[in-house]
C-alpha cells in the first residue's frame, strides 16, 4: 500500500468541518425532494435544492439539477440552484457554461456563483464587477459576506478585510446549515488579526527569485531553506495543496519570539488543532524576498515526522507565477505573464485559499484533481470509486493510525481498481485506487467543488517542471524523460 504522507490537506484559513451529522438540514433533504418529484412545481424544485444545498447532500443536489434541467429547463428561478448544484459536483466546466449566463442582480446565489467561478478562473476584473453587485445587496447574509471576504483576500482589497471578517463573524449562523456550518470557525479570530496587523497588504513578494528546491529525508516531500527575519535558516516543506500562508512550528516561533496576535483552528487528515495567528515580518526563500507573511504556529515538527520545521503554502506566492523544476531541484517566483509556460497548458482553476485544481479524466468522465506536492500519495475520492464501479463492492479500513497535520482523527482507506486518468496531454492507464475519505468529507465541502482525486509527489516525479501563475489561473506541466513510457493521446 501506497505509504501516506498526507500532510497538506491543511486548509488553515479555510472552515475546520463540524461532522456530517450535526448539520440540522440533513434530515429535510429526504421530505424536500420528494415533494420535489411529487409536485413537479419550480417553487418544489427550488425547494429542494436549496435544503440539498444546506445539507452539503451534493449527490442528491446532482440528481436533483438533472431532473430540473430535464423537466423545468426554462424556470429562471431553478438556473443559478442548477449551476450552484452542478459545481459543488464537479463538474465545473458543466457549471461554468450554465453559470455564463446567469446576469441577475437580485440573485444572490448567481451572484455568489459568478463571482467565485470568475475568481477561480483568474478573471480578476471581472470578479470585482460580480463582488461589487453583491456587496450591494439590500440585505448581504453571512454567505454573501464570507464570499466578499474571500474576494476581497484574493483581489488585494486589504482595507476591507478586517470590516468583512467583523461582519462575517457576526452574521454567520451554523444553524443555516452548509456552508455556514463550516465558516463558523474559518471566522475565528481573523478580525483580530486584521485590526492588530493593519491594512497593508499581506503576502507581499518584493523580490523574484529561485531558491534549491530538494526533497526530505524519510518522507520524500519537496522542501526549501528560509530566514525569518533575519534568522534560520528553517527547513519547510513546499506544499501547493497547503494554503496562502506559512506555517512554523511552535517550538522555533517561541525561539523567533513570535506572539500569537490571536487564536484559531487549522484542520488536516489527522483532525482539528489548535493553532496560533503570526505575521512573518519578513521571509527569504535564496533570492526570494517575502514582507508580512500570514503565518500559523502549531506542532509542526509532529506532524513531518521531525523532518522540517514548517510548511510553506505556495498560495503566498499568489500574484505569481512559480515553477517547480523537480529536476534539477529549484523554486523560481516570477511576476506573473502572459507568456507560456514550458510544457503543456493544463486546464486549472485556484480555488479557496489557492488550491491548485486540474481539471482531469477518470474513467472517461469530467473529474477535478488538486496537485498536492505535500502528499505523498495519489488517492481518489471513495464516493468516485463507488460511481466508476458501481456494480463492484469497495472495501473500506480505518488504518489505525493518525497521519499528518490535525488530532488523533484517522481517515478512512478504501481499496479499488485503477482508473485511467487523462491530464496534460498524457493518459494514465492505471492509476490511483486507493481511496481516502477526507476527499469526501473534509476537502471537498470546504473547497465547494467535489474533488475527485488528490494527486502528490508520485505524480510530480513524473514531471520535469510544473509551473503555475496564480492570478491568471493557468497550469504548464512538461512531463520528464523517464515517464515518456505512458501512453501518448
């Protein structure tokens, strides 16, 4: 079996999930869709839609949106739920083409869908034209005003944030159901960190570069050497499926004299964990020069097995573009252009705290893939295995053990087949088939858009170079001599 070194499914500024069963909308999806499929009404429909929606019930959400789209195609008031229930599916591009076309401005779901597709795509203008039009909302509830908060992060609107994170933290209500339920604790604390670490803006790259890029010993994760004001050098792992700050070990933070401004919770693989808030004044990555890092401080060190002090999120290079070169072992951040890439252009979207997302082929079916180079696995969704092989039984183990960032929490393994799988211009006849729950009930939810398959280290040892420009939201991956053997599309 694949050894799992999941440590980056952090999510830290993203919700820490409450379980499934708390969500008191659950036990109305059963009546609603019913009532739903007796009536054959749009109001039923939208109905019903809405309480899937609140209850995270993607799955019924999915089926509910195709018997809308083939019954009631031409009710206005089903389009933005249809659009809404087809992305937290996956099946974006599906979503995106439907969602094209949702122009209200008293539809605060179109709204929310349009400006974080547009976010997603790296339309930033456009993105600001959507968040303008639902920033003006009569009555903007805690979804409306988490969504301008995020909007505002990625959009470099820093003189907001601590005014939306005030409001977010007071409308929010975990009553509504998803995705309040989850933003309820993202909130914690981030208006105190916004007030005490004023309105310049964050995650500063003041200085390009490049900087050796190697891999640990014992654990095989891409790791760089760094200064922290002025101090270090620290070894971290360089993780793209971590999230738009650095995390240090608690240990070198007390060494650093680093004081948490205010509390919160970062959530991985292994469950909930306390964490404190930092800004890192300065950071030095070789060349590369970083002012007012966001930062979380926590046992680290714990979590990589002793072998690194931190983790670095590549979301705090997100006005630039990075490649990794696996290779010959170097990070290099550039400004971001409109020039390609070496290698071939992937279809990408930078969702939540900018997770980097392939869209992929499993099986021959639309999929989404988040590259996680602080994984040292490939694992597929275990709802996308049961869909894939429906007629195959899927067998599920608890491995007994803790793994990665969090608790004392053990995530689920199932066991399948391989699945072909198509991504940059290759095609993977069998792959993956191991399948890790947290890709249902962690990362998915909390991203809003059903993450089929979590694809690490095995994958980018495959690859020569992986470049990625974050505000154009656009993915170059040249493929390494040694894996030329796959079969060719």
């Amino acid at each position: 079996m694949q050894r799992l070194a999941l440590t980056a499914s952090l999510l830290m500024l993203l919700p820490c999930p409450t379980p499934a069963a708390e969500n008191p909308w659950r036990s109305k999806v059963p009546a609603a869709v019913e009532r739903a499929y007796a009536t054959r009404t749009a109001g039923a429909f939208a109905d019903a839609l809405d309480v899937a929606w609140r209850a995270d019930d993607w799955e019924r959400g999915l089926e509910l949106a195709r018997r809308a789209q083939r019954d009631l195609a031409d009710e206005p008031a089903l389009r933005s739920r249809v659009a809404r229930a087809l992305y937290r599916a996956g099946l974006v591009i599906e979503a995106e083409t439907l969602a094209d076309k949702l122009d209200s401005s008293d539809d605060a779901i179109a709204l929310r869908m349009r400006l974080g597709i547009e976010l997603a795509r790296g339309r930033h203008d456009e993105a600001r034209r959507w968040a303008e039009r639902l920033a003006g909302r009569a009555a903007p509830d805690g979804e409306d005003i988490y969504q301008l908060y995020s909007a505002a992060f990625v959009l470099r609107q820093s003189e907001r944030l601590a005014d939306l994170a005030r409001k977010a933290e007071r409308s929010i209500d975990p009553n509504n159901g998803y995705p309040d339920i989850l933003v309820s604790d993202a909130v914690q604390g981030l208006s105190a960190f916004h007030d005490a670490t004023g309105p310049q803006p964050l995650n500063q790259v003041v200085a390009h570069g490049s900087a050796p890029l190697t891999p640990l010993v014992m654990i095989g994760l891409p790791a760089v050497q760094i200064e922290i004001n002025g101090r270090g050098p620290y070894r971290l792992v360089l993780d793209t499926g971590g999230s738009i700050m650095l995390s240090l070990d608690e240990t070198v933070a007390e060494e650093l004299g680093l004081k948490s401004i205010a509390p919160a919770s970062v959530r991985g693989v292994s469950g909930r964990q306390e964490t404190g808030q930092v800004l890192f004044d300065q950071v030095t990555i070789g060349s590369i020069r970083c002012r007012r890092v966001m930062g979380r401080t926590f046992d680290v060190r714990s979590a990589l097995f002793n072998s690194a002090d931190g983790i670095i999120g590549t979301g705090i290079f997100a006005d630039s573009r990075i490649t990794l070169d696996f290779v010959d072992g170097r990070l290099t951040v550039s400004p971001s252009t409109d020039e390609p890439g070496p290698g071939v252009r992937t279809d990408a979207r930078i969702i939540g705290d900018a997770k980097v997302m392939a869209l992929v082929e499993l099986g021959g079916q639309p999929a989404v893939a988040m590259l996680d180079s602080g994984a040292d696995a490939i694992a597929l969704a275990p709802s996308k295995l049961e869909r894939l092989f429906p007629d195959r039984h899927i067998p599920r183990y608890d491995p007994g053990l803790a793994l990665g960032v969090g608790g004392d929490d053990t995530p689920q393994i199932a066991i399948g087949p391989g699945v072909e799988m198509k991504l940059g211009g290759r095609t993977f006849p069998n792959y993956g088939g191991l399948g890790l729950d947290v890709l249902d009930t962690l990362i998915s939810p909390v991203l809003g858009v059903q993450t089929n398959i979590l694809l690490g280290m095995p994958l980018f040892r495959e690859t020569r170079r992986v470049t990625i420009d974050f505000p154009r939201a656009q993915l170059w991956i040249e493929w390494a001599e040694h894996a030329r053997g796959a079969e060719q599309r």
